[in-house]
C-alpha cells in the first residue's frame, strides 16, 4: 500500500486520521523561518498584479506541489528498486483565491490526473477559499519595467542541448521574439544559465538583421528557495507541472495562449528498455500525453484555448545535435548542461551514468559534436571505466541492449514490443491516425538505434586492442557489449553481488563519484550532498574505505 501524507499549505489546519503524515508549508519572504519563497528575476509588480488572480493560485499551487515532491520521501535508496513502494499517496489541502474555478470538478480531475501520470503518485486536493490579494505578496519584486516589445513565443530554457538549441531555432531560424523561461533548482545553474542566454544575447546584437527585428530575447529565471534539509526526496517527478505553470504565467503577461517545451522525441516517449527500469529513473515530462493534460488543464482553468507543444518531439537527440550544426552554434553544446544530479560542476558537469548522461554521450558521438563534448567532462567515462554499482550497469547495457533490439525489429515487433506504451502515446501525437502515429514512432526509435548502434561499433573498434589484452575494465560499457551483457540487461541487477544489494551499491557508486570530485569531502559532507542516506553508511561503503589505496 503506498504511504498517505496530508500537506496542509499556507497555514491551513486539518485532522488526520492515524496513520497519515502531516507536512505543512509556507510560501513567504523569510526562508529561515521555514517559509518558501520564490524569485522571479523578470517579472515586476507592474506585470502580474493584472494578472487574474486563478493565475496567482496556479503559481501557489504548482509551487506547493514541487516542494511537497521534495519534502514527502519515497522511502530511501533502499526502498527505491521497488516499484510498489516508492509510489505515495499525497492530499493537500491548499488556500485559493478563485475558490468556484478550482473546485470545478472538471478542473480538479484533470489537474489529478496530469500530477498523477506524470509523478507515478496518487494526487488529490482540497481547496479553501481566502482573501483575494492584488497580487502575489510572497514575491520579491524586482524594480519595474514595462516590456520593450509584444513577444511571439514563451520557451522553457532548462540550459540542456534540447533546449538551448530551440532557443537559436526560433531566434535565428523562425525569427520570434522570444521569452525564455527557467527554472532553477540550486545555484548551480545559475551560471549555466546564465552563459548561454548571454550567449543568445550577443548573437542577436551582432547580427545587424536580427537585431533591427528587435529580437532580443528575455530571460525570465525563476528560483525556488525552501532550507536545504527538508528535501527528502530529488527524483523531482513534478518539476514539469511547475515548469509549465511559470510559463502560462509568462504567456499570459504577454497574450500568448502557448508554451514550447523542446526535446527530443526517444526521451519524450521514454519507452522501457528492460521492463524493469527504476521508475524513479523514468520520466514523463514532455511525454504528449502530459502535454495533452497540461494544456486541456490550464484551458479550463484560464477558459482560453491554452497549448503546450513539444516542436523536437520528431527528432531524436542526435538530429537535435545536427539541427544545432546546420545553425552553426554546436560549439555551445560545451556550455549545455544535461546531466539528471547536482553534484557535477567546473570542468565535469556530468556525471555520465544517468539516463540523460548516457543518451547525450551517445547523441554527440554520433552527430561528431564530440570536440564540443569531451569525455573529460564527464565525471565516469561509461565506455572505458568500470562502473562500480548494478544500477550504472544496467541502465548503460540496457540502453545499447534495447536499440540493438529495435534496430533488428520490424515495426509489427516494435508493436509487439512496446506495445502498451505506443498505445498510450499514439492518440496524443498529431498525426491522421493511430496506425500513422506507430509507423512515425517506429521510425523515431529506429533512427536512434541505428545511431546508437553505429557509435558502439566505433568504440569497439577503437578499443579492439586493448579488449584482446583484457585490459578494459570488465563492467565498462565497451566489456560488457563485447560480452554479449547487453542482450541480457535485465538480469545484471537481479544477479547482483551481496555487496550490492538494495542501496550499498548505488551509494558507493555515488560515494565513489564525489571522491573524484571532492576527495578532502568528509563523510557527513558526502551524506549531505547525496541526501536519503547517513555519514555512516558512507563509511561502510567500499569507495570510503579505499579512498585513500587510489593512485
């Protein structure tokens, strides 16, 4: 059964029956106090307080749902292989201004069915009636300042390649004055961030064309602070619902009734390789049939024809990539960021083991974007070092494993395949029908394995020396594909060592990570930064007690 957790908000009180936990939060100005607040770099008192106020309750709501994603834990690393386990069941009870559009159970079903799909939980709300302020006191306004110009879009700029590289199509290719949204989890983007929106300015400034359109762009970042010590939980499952919420703001300030969010078509589908992946690994942010929800969602709620669209969804990250050099502007993939963790910055942003490490590696190889993605920049080279923990393992030889699997499928084997989640993602995708929408699917996917497959043979064949000589790591990518593992991925973590089971692998994989990065870090220093665990299971871990015996 999953765990029930009531998130009274805004000062609420309510009765919980035995059993439940009770999390309240707080959106204000003192984050000492244990309130969360919200800095909004752009967005002036001028600009929101005519605003509606349903959308000064969208921005609460979204906000409140975040941070309650962070606040209620799935249960540790432990209990994070287990499917039945890390899925909650979570109620809050939130204030509104809007108290008669929020409890419309049209837009109460729908809004727990997008949180619902999207997160893997259960969702349901209350909604309470409160005084309708002018507007959105807990904000810390900036000084005002009227918009030079009436924009044409509202993209959602995380700073990854997908992104950045919708961000020069609409600028450079389309010509749209554009508003780019962020957001920022921790600090550490904001100099990401920051290096490429100025990067997008000094494009537009030094082209005489662009800059006589006015099509400067505008950067709305957007930072959430809360005390670090009530995360509990980083899979971070409804940053898209918060995501999209800030947009729809930003679109309604300037009468636009849509919001793109730009990535690729294999991570937007994000199909299982192995039936076994770790959920919380998985993600539904662009998946079309989020989108869908989102955008019937926010039409209810603003009764406006309101769309969020996903303009990369028919390319794969490697045509991403080449999108990106037929603009001329790949040098700036070594300015993006893609890696799903926090722990990575300077010279190595990425860690190179998760999902998104490993499709980006792939995609650069393939696209020869590889001078502007480096592998030093990767904190674990999946191709040459061993990967020290079950997980690391199976996703990279799942990975490889299932685009050799469609690479030789027919599309009535992909279909046999995959298909309950084609199903669930075929009425959403804007084709004449269904039978349409699984042929451009299987096409999308056999694309991407064709190139996943092409650079796996280059690096075996870069590395057929030194795999003749056995002296390649035997849990590296390019062993393990030699050896036949990748066809069998999914047994590589059910045939795991007893050191590995349950968490004590994947913790001294992260463990082993940050020495790399921080080898004077302390083990409570470690256990801060990981989260969900304590200093001393760091110091039971195999990288703790070897740290010192590497060369």
């Amino acid at each position: 059964m999953p765990e029930e957790h009531l998130i009274l908000c805004g000062g609420v009180s309510k009765s919980a029956k035995r059993g439940v936990k009770v999390h309240e939060l707080q959106l204000g100005k003192e984050k000492d106090k244990g309130e969360i607040y919200l800095d909004i770099e752009t967005l002036t008192e001028k600009m929101v307080m005519d605003l509606p106020p349903v959308l000064h309750d969208l921005l609460q709501v979204a906000t409140y749902v975040y941070v309650a994603d962070q606040v209620v834990s799935r249960g540790g690393l432990v209990r994070f292989d287990y499917g039945d386990k890390w899925h909650r069941y979570l109620h809050f009870v939130i204030p509104i201004r809007e108290y008669d559009v929020w409890t419309d159970p049209e837009v109460g079903a729908i809004l727990e069915d997008a949180l619902s799909f999207g997160s893997g939980d259960t969702y349901t709300f209350d909604f309470v009636s409160q005084e309708k302020d002018r507007y959105l006191q807990f904000l810390n306004f900036p000084s005002d300042a009227a918009p030079k110009y009436q924009y044409d879009e509202v993209l959602l700029f995380s700073g990854g390649i997908d992104s950045f590289t919708g961000a020069v199509d609409e600028l450079v290719a389309n010509k749209k004055r554009s508003v780019l949204v962020s957001h920022r989890s921790n600090y550490k983007l904001v100099r990401l961030q920051r290096i490429l929106f100025d990067y997008l300015t000094i494009t537009v400034r030094e082209n005489a064309d662009l800059l006589e359109r006015g099509l400067q762009p505008v950067h709305v970042p957007v930072m959430i602070n809360k005390k670090k010590e009530i995360t509990k939980e980083t899979s971070q499952r409804t940053r898209s619902f918060l995501y999209a919420s800030l947009g729809t703001i930003v679109a309604r300030i300037f009468g636009l009734n849509r919001v793109k969010f730009y990535e690729n078509g294999v991570v937007s589908c994000n199909l299982s390789f192995d039936g076994q992946t770790l959920q919380a690994r998985s993600t539904r942010s662009t998946h079309p049939k989020l989108l869908y929800l989102l955008s019937k969602f926010v039409s209810e709620l603003t009764d406006s024809d309101f769309t969020f669209e996903n303009p990369y969804f028919a390319k794969t990250k490697t045509e991403v990539c080449l999108r990106l050099k037929e603009l001329h502007h790949e040098p700036q993939i070594e300015q993006t960021r893609s890696c799903a963790k926090s722990n990575y910055v300077d010279q190595q942003k990425h860690c190179g083991t998760c999902s998104q490490c490993i499709d980006r590696r792939f995609a650069t190889l393939a696209s020869e974007c590889q001078k502007y993605d480096p592998e030093w920049g990767y904190a674990l080279d999946i191709f040459k070092d061993e990967l020290t923990n079950t997980h690391d393992r199976a996703m990279a030889a799942g990975f490889v494993g299932f685009a050799n699997q469609i690479e030789g499928m027919t599309d009535v084997g992909f279909v046999k395949k995959c298909g309950a989640e084609l199903h669930e993602i075929a009425p959403y995708v804007h084709t004449d029908s269904r039978e349409v929408a699984i042929k451009a699917l299987y096409r999308l996917h056999k694309r991407h394995a064709v190139s996943v497959g092409r650079v796996m043979d280059k690096q075996i064949a870069d590395n057929s020396t030194d795999l003749r000589r056995a002296t390649l790591p035997k849990t590296c990518l390019t062993s393990m594909v030699a050896n036949r593992q990748h066809l069998n991925a999914g047994r590589i973590r059910r045939t795991s060592s007893k050191s590995e089971k349950h968490a004590k692998g994947a913790l001294n994989g992260d463990v082993d990570r940050l020495l790399k990065l921080h080898p004077k870090w302390t083990a409570p220093q470690i256990a801060e930064e990981i989260r969900n665990t304590t200093a001393d299971a760091v110091r039971h871990t195999y990288a703790w007690k070897n740290r010192n015996k590497k060369p």
